[in-house]
C-alpha cells in the first residue's frame, strides 16, 4: 500500500464565489433560561412525563376492567389503582398550572435583564441547540466568516416565548465572552420565529459597510419606517450571493419606474374593510357600549321603583331615544359591514407596475438578482448597440434620462439601470444643498460615496445559467383544471411517467430517468447519478437496485399528491427590455402601449420554446385559476431582445394582475402541456379568467426602535400563517368535479376569489400590519367548505393519517389513484457484466487488515449517525427552501465527515475508497459512500473505462 501523504482532494471555495459554508449556532429558548426560569422549565417537563405514564397506567387498567368479574379482589385492587392514579393525575395537572403561572410571571419579571447562553444543559430535542449550515452572505463575508468553519460571531435564534424575545431584543445576551445583539429577522424567519443576532463588536465594526452609511437615527430623522419592511431590507445582506465582480457602482443610476393603466379590463372588485371602516366601526362600538351602559342603569333605577309608581316623564322620553339610538347604532354597523368582501365584476382601467423589481443593463450579464445595500431585484440584459440601430432605424431622437433625484444621464453613461422600487431606501438618502438650495450633491452621489468608502459590495443570487425543461406539476396546478380534466386527460398527462415507472427493470434509459441520471433534465447530478452515465452496468448493483425500488414507491405516491413530468421550466419574468428603454429614453407616445417593445399583444418571448408554440404561464403558490395562456414569440426580431432564457412579456399585458407577480426576481412555471391547456381553455371558455382587485393599506410609517421592531416582529408572529386559508381553498377545488353544476363552480369561484385575498393580506400583513375583519355572512359561506376535513389526496401530499382526510372524491388529484397503475418490478437482464472492481482503483485492495478494519468500522458509525439525523425527516413533504437548507447541512456534514476521516485513519483517499467499495459490494445501503467518496469513485470507473477494449 502506498504510505505517501494523504491527499483529501477537498478545496475551499474562492472568496466572493457564493459557495462557501459556513457553520453557525442555531438555539431555542432553553439556553436563554436563567437558572431559576430552567429549573421550572424542567419541573414542568417532569411533571408532564409523569401525566403520560399516569396516563398509559389509567388506560391501561380500563381495558381490563371491563373483563373482570367486579367481586374479585383483582378487580377491586385495579379500581383502587385507578382511583389513585386518577387523583394523582389531578393533582400533577393542577401543579403543572401554578408552575406554567409562576414560569410566565418570572419570564415577564426578567425582560429587563441580560441573559446568558447556556450550552452544558441537556436540552429537550436538538433544535434547542445545534449547529447549522448557510452559504455564504454579504453578512458572513464583513464578518470573515471563512468556508467550512466555525463562527461564533452568527447566532441564529428561535425564540417561542415573547417574553425572552423582548428581553434579548432589547438587551442582547452573553456567550462565551462576547455581548450579541438583535441584527435582523426577514419576512421567511418571522414565518418560523427566527431572528438572527450578531456579535456586538463585530456589527459596530461591519455597520457601514452593510448598510452603505444608513444609521436608524439618520431614518428617524427623515420621518421613520414601517417596522417589518426596515426588517426586511436590512435582512438582504443574509441572502446566499456572489460578488457582482465587474459592477461599477459610478456606471449605474436609478430611475422612476414604468408604470401606466390599460383601460376597459374586466375585474372581479372585492371590496374589503379599510382603515377608515375600521376606524367608524370603532367609534360606533364605543357609543354602543356607552349606550348600553346609560340603558343599564335606566333599568336598575326602574327596578327600584315600587310597583304602580310612575315613572318621571322625562326618564321614559331618555329610554326610548336611548333604545332608537342603539337601533341606529346597530343598524350603521351592520350597514358598514355588509360591504365587506362583497364582489362585483367591473369594467375599469388596471394600473400595471410594469417595472416594479426589475432594472436594466446595458452591459452583458446573465439575468440575475442583485443585492447591494437596500438595493433588491431582478437584472436583465438589453444590448445598448441593438437600441441605439433599433432607434436609428426608426427615426427616434435619444434623449437623455433624469435619475430620481434630478440629475440628467445620457445613454453613453450608462451601463446599469436601477429602478425606484428597487432602492428601497432612496428616500433616506437625500440631496445635499446649500444656503440657497442649490443642490451639491445628489441622493444618488451620497449612496455611490458611501458605496465606496465603506467598501460596500455588489452582490447576485440566482445566476440564470443554463434553464432545463424539468419542471413537474403538483396539485395546486392541477386542482384548478379538476372540472374538465377527464381520466383519459389524466392518463395522457402521465404517460411520460407511466413508461418510466413501467421501465424499470425493462428499459435502461427509463431507469436512468427515474434515478435523475438525465442531463437533459437534471443539471445538479451527484456522483452516483454521474457515475451511472458512465457505467450503466451498475443498475445491477445491489444498492442501486433497492434504490429503484424505493424510488418507484416514492414515484407511485408523488403520482397521486399530482406531481408529474411535463416539458417545462421555472424561469424568470422578465418585462420587455425593449419596451423599457423606449419609454425612458424616446418621445413616443407613452398613450399607445401597443407600439412600445418586442412583444405584443397576447404573445411572451421565451427561447426555451418554439415560435407560435402555446404556453401556459403559472406562478406557485397557483390558488385561483389563473393559467396564462399565450403564444410564443421566437424569431429573428426577438432573438435581438430576448438575451435570456427567461419569459419576456409585453406591455399591454394583464397578467401580473392574474398572477400577481412581482418582477423581482419572481419566476413563473412555463409549459406547453397540450393536455393541460385544452383544459385550462375549456375552463376559461365556460368560466372565465379575470384579476381581482381591491386596495391594500400601507402601514404608517413609525419611529425604529427595539421596542417599535419587537412591536412588529410579534404583531407578524401572530398573523402570518397562510396555511390555513391556503388549505381551505384546496378544500373548495376539492368538492368539484366534471359532473359540477355551473352554479356550484361559480359560487365556489367567487369563494375561491375572497380566500385568495385573505391569502394576499395575510403574506403582506408584515409590510402592511393590516387585514380586514372577515364579515359573519361571508364567515357562514366559507364554513360550507372549512367545516370538511382536507381531501383525500393529502394522505400523501402532505402524510397526513386517514382519519384527517376526506373519503376519496371525484376531483381530479383524487381520481389519479384509480387512473395510474404500475407494475411488479422484474429485472431483466439488459446490460453486460457489472463488477464492482470498475469502481475501484486496485482491485486487489486487501479488506482484512488492521488499517482496512479500521476505515470500515469508522465508516459503519459515521453511517449510524447519519442514518439517525435523516431517519426522521420526511422529504416528501417539505418546501423548496426546507429541502434546500436540509440538503445543504447534509453536504456541509459530508464535507466535514471526509475531511475527518481521511485525518483519523491517515490514508490515501484512494486507498479509503477501494476498501469501501470491496467491503460494501454486498450493501443494500451506500448513500454515505456516495455522499463521502464519490468524487473518487466516479474517477476510476472513467480511468478503468478507457481501459477496457
């Protein structure tokens, strides 16, 4: 065996890159406990451990009684028993109130104090204290944080109980020789009460530099913010980004966005309760009550009348204008009330924010989002040399652009076009002038020096690289269609995944397919899936078999949750770049929307696509039925324009009202599934498709604090969950079916409408901190469908048990089930000979002596431990960002796992490898192999291929 120095083939990502981990503290509330406030916690964790065995003890004996005999001294020492425990249980219930009463008193007394972490404690699970894995951040790279280490300096925390939250929100707390304190906490962490705190010293030290000079007194001084969006801009620099390497902060400005109506539009109006509502609603209430109180005492004094006497005139005269009073009263509430969530389909002019999010730029880049100190969206690219022929060509004068603060930039000085919406804080950064008002220096200049001087970086996530056809249905998507969608519709919609499913065993690419060994749709391939291309032979392997087997279940129940294959992507929304520069920097008629850009009327551009090719446009979450169909536009003229694999739309377009999208960054799922759109047109033939429309109210802005900030970030704990009407509209989708009266679709569609704005307040209730009182007839008519249990379908969308879901229905997820069927899995034999030996670099690789015992050994507990971390995660039913940060800890813990193998047994990483593969050839489980040594692995099989004859 070879003894050289061991090679761990590992390299740290380049500085700015974007692929750094690095390893933080994730802790709940029980570290924060003072000694006292733990002592309790705990007394109460005891006592509820002694509840459940009181309780198995009681259940345990009434099972039996009703077998016994009364009269037998058994059975009268089993009721004794049970009475015993009985009282027993009792009394722990009332000892766990006082104690759950003292624990919340102490909480409250000890806001005011500087609390302590303690890490030496046996916490209740790991999430009370753990470490985690994030990408690297604008934030980690001012700390220093350094790939796949440790930083003390990031603390993330998620905090239950309000009352620990206010007491670090307002006075931080200590670990290990350091003072940390409340950084920032973004509209996803508020969602799961999370808040990330700093080091002290390190964010007095990084201030500026994060946020290019802008203190909160300087926004105090201007007037003050909603508190949740001030979060949320300043929660930017946590996003996983690379640096913006060749942006030059003195080539960009930033303009006024587009934005105009297109008139005669149909909308379906939802008048909802507003501010001033809210506020006549109040007032009534308070004279209601007051006259309540004034009727009340009339009748008291009238009780203490002798009986005959007759009462003052003047008392009987009060009572009736008191009674006639409260009549009004009841009926002026009643009035304002009866308004709400009423719908009312009008003819009316539609505002679009055509450029809300989004900028341009003029120098080659890939579409990306951009994140720079309170600056956040979507950047394009559109060729300056293609306007300046396109204007020439056309006869249009290029006149200069005035930036937001009133300076005038021509063409030539441009390269990056930053739009109002997108500087999140321009108001903030104001003009400086002198005496006479003479303007010195822009709001602009002041961002771009203090850019400079405090060596701010330009950042971007989401590089738009090479987009892939790969994208799957799922049963929002599909539930819209569920009244035209037959089983024969269904069948043809999952005949791609019907032959795969059937494939295996049978056809090689089939397999290949459903283990994501596919380029052609898979452009994150692990070594296993790379390895499998090269050497197909391994779909003999043990391993790789059960793995089939596994997969083709997870298949079978994805099949029925709706998700299926289909020739589509989830690609960004971009606005006609074309149409954008016309508008700032010609004279053209800003009246005929129909002249301006590259895409017209009833048309997208999308490369991914064929020309005149249907598409259908949807955004996640899809709750209404909103499918966008249009045709494609792909030629020479929009191959000048469409610079990007995204889906450009044109400006006489509604559908950022149908799907309500931002372009920031927003990405729609655009198909041509033949099978999905006759249907969505079948739909939209019968029922229509129109925007809703009502008002929302912006929060007033207030003075930042860490009062006003905790005020906020509790009001967003509480409000924030669209679960629940989320899974109520599902509900509704669920009771229809192609056998659906009309009048039953309509009334659920009008339904559907007022949930999807209880949906829309509830995810902007952080930035708007309102949401309307939903009135007791519109409450009656939502209880029809909420009184149900969720359908059926979600025993395997969401795992839920079949006594929370509903009997199976005829709606078209349910349907599925009937609809797709597989086969029994039999393995023909379809390729040559596999030997493991291909995987190895020495095949003659001696397994049995003491070195080689000592790598397998290690290998089986690093197996255990990771078998044990994921054996409870269900991935099934996880988001995208869930999966991601799972995903993420997992390559994070096998980097770390191979570094520290390669150390303890010091050996050849070669070496390692080659005893593993011989000692696991019989294995039915090698994900840790993989995940450790697959770089290695996928090696040898290239060197032994060339090889062979």
């Amino acid at each position: 065996m070879n003894k050289s120095k061991p090679s761990t083939q590992f390299t740290y990502a380049a500085y700015g890159s974007g692929k750094a981990m690095i390893e933080i503290l994730n802790i709940g509330f029980e570290p924060l406990l003072t000694e006292e406030e733990y002592t309790l916690y705990k007394e109460i964790g005891a006592l509820k451990t002694a509840i459940r065995e009181s309780l198995y003890t009681e259940s345990l004996i009434q099972s039996k009684l009703p077998y016994l005999d009364e009269s037998t001294a058994y059975s009268r020492w089993l009721r004794a028993h049970l009475t015993a425990c009985q009282s027993r249980h009792a009394s722990q219930e009332a000892a766990i109130r006082r104690h759950t009463d003292d624990f919340r008193a102490l909480l409250k007394q000890n806001t005011a104090i500087t609390r302590q972490l303690y890490d030496n404690r046996e916490f209740t699970n790991e999430d009370q204290y753990r470490d985690i894995a994030i990408f690297e951040s604008d934030l980690t790279r001012c700390f220093g944080c350094r790939d796949m280490e440790h930083s003390d300096d990031i603390i993330s925390v998620v905090t239950y109980y309000t009352e620990i939250f206010d007491s670090i929100i307002h006075n931080g707390f200590d670990y290990r020789q350091k003072h940390y304190v409340f950084f920032t906490a973004g509209a996803g962490q508020t969602r799961c009460k999370k808040s990330t705190f700093v080091s002290e010293e390190q964010l007095n030290a990084s201030h500026n530099r994060l946020f290019c000079g802008l203190s909160m007194d300087d926004i105090n001084r201007y007037g003050g913010m909603n508190t949740n969006k001030y979060l949320a801009y300043t929660s930017l620099c946590q996003t996983n980004t690379e640096i913006w390497s060749d942006f030059r902060i003195d080539r960009a400005i930033v303009v006024d966005d587009i934005e105009f109506e297109i008139p005669g539009q149909d909308v379906r109006c939802i008048y909802t309760e507003t501010p001033e509502d809210k506020r006549a609603l109040s007032q009534l209430q308070a004279r209601l009550e007051d006259n309540s109180f004034q009727l009340k005492e009339l009748r008291a004094r009238k009780a203490q009348y002798p009986k005959g006497f007759r009462r003052p005139k003047e008392e009987v005269a009060r009572e009736k204008e008191l009674k006639d009073e409260r009549i009004t009263l009841i009926d002026d509430m009643d009035r304002i009330q009866s308004r709400y969530h009423q719908t009312s389909i009008q003819n009316r002019g539609v505002s679009i924010p055509f450029t809300d999010g989004f900028g341009i730029s003029l120098k080659k880049m890939q579409s990306s989002m951009v994140r720079l100190p309170f600056i956040k969206g979507l950047m394009a690219y559109c060729p300056r040399r293609a306007f300046l022929e396109w204007c020439a060509g056309h006869g249009k004068t290029i006149h200069k652009i005035t930036d937001i603060y009133g300076k005038s930039h021509s063409l030539s000085e441009v390269d990056y076009i930053f739009t109002r919406s997108q500087f999140k804080m321009w108001n903030y950064y104001r003009n400086v002038t002198d005496g006479q008002g003479v303007v010195l220096k822009t709001g602009w200049e002041v961002y771009k020096e203090n850019f400079k001087r405090y060596h701010c970086d330009a950042c971007r996530c989401n590089v738009e690289k090479h987009v892939l056809l790969n994208a799957k249905t799922n049963y929002q998507v599909l539930q819209t269609l569920t009244t035209e969608m037959t089983d024969e519709d269904i069948l043809q919609m999952a005949s791609y995944d019907i032959n795969c499913l059937n494939g295996i065993g049978h056809n090689v690419q089939c397999m290949l397919n459903v283990l994501g060994a596919n380029p052609q749709k898979n452009d994150n391939m692990n070594w296993l899936q790379k390895s499998l291309l090269l050497y197909p032979e391994m779909l003999k392997d043990f391993y790789v078999k059960t793995l089939l087997k596994n997969t083709k279940d997870s298949i079978i129940k994805k099949f029925r949750s709706g998700k299926f294959n289909i020739n589509g992507a989830y690609t960004f929304v971009i606005p006609d770049t074309l149409a954008c520069l016309q508008w700032w920097f010609t004279d053209m008629d800003k009246t005929r929307l129909e002249d301006f850009g590259f895409v017209k009327e009833g048309h997208v551009s999308c490369n991914l696509f064929e020309d005149k090719e249907e598409v259908d446009c949807l955004r996640s979450p899809h709750l209404d039925h909103a499918h966008c169909i249009r045709k494609n536009s792909k030629n020479e003229r929009t191959r000048v324009w469409a610079k990007s694999d995204g889906i450009y739309v044109g400006m006489k377009d509604t559908m950022s009202k149908l799907l309500m999208y931002d372009n920031d960054g927003d990405k729609l799922l655009v198909h041509n599934n033949k099978t999905i759109i006759k249907c969505a047109k079948a739909f939209q033939s019968k029922y229509g498709m129109i925007p809703n429309f009502y008002d929302m109210p912006k929060a007033s802005p207030e003075q930042l604090s860490n009062s006003s900030l905790f005020g906020g970030i509790v009001m967003a704990y509480h409000h924030g969950n669209i679960g629940t009407p989320s899974n109520e509209i599902t509900k509704i989708w669920s009771t229809l079916s192609p056998n659906s009266a009309p009048e039953e679709v309509k009334n659920a569609m009008e339904i559907i409408a007022l949930r999807c704005a209880d949906v829309n307040f509830t995810i902007d209730f952080a930035k708007t901190l309102y949401k309307p009182t939903v009135p007791k007839h519109i409450a009656a008519r939502y209880k029809q469908y909420s009184g149900r249990k969720v359908p059926h379908f979600f025993l395997y969308a969401k795992n839920k048990k079949a006594d929370q879901v509903e009997p199976q229905g005829n709606c078209n997820i349910d349907r599925i089930s009937n609809v797709v069927k597989s086969r029994r899995i039999v393995f023909k034999d379809l390729l040559g000979k596999y030997s493991y030996t291909t995987l190895m670099h020495l095949p003659d690789t001696d397994i049995h002596t003491h070195q080689a015992r000592q790598i397998i050994a290690l290998y089986r507990q690093i197996e255990n431990t990771n078998l044990r971390k994921l054996s409870h995660i269900d991935f099934s039913t996880l988001d995208i960002d869930d999966k991601r940060k799972i995903m993420l800890q997992i390559e994070f813990d096998a980097d770390r796992q191979r570094e520290m193998f390669i150390k303890l047994v010091d050996a050849p990483i070669s070496y390692i490898a080659d005893v593993l593969v011989k000692a696991l050839q019989d294995d039915v489980n090698k994900d840790t192999l993989w995940r450790l040594f697959g770089s290695e692995i996928y090696k040898n099989i290239e060197e032994n291929l060339k090889n062979y004859p």
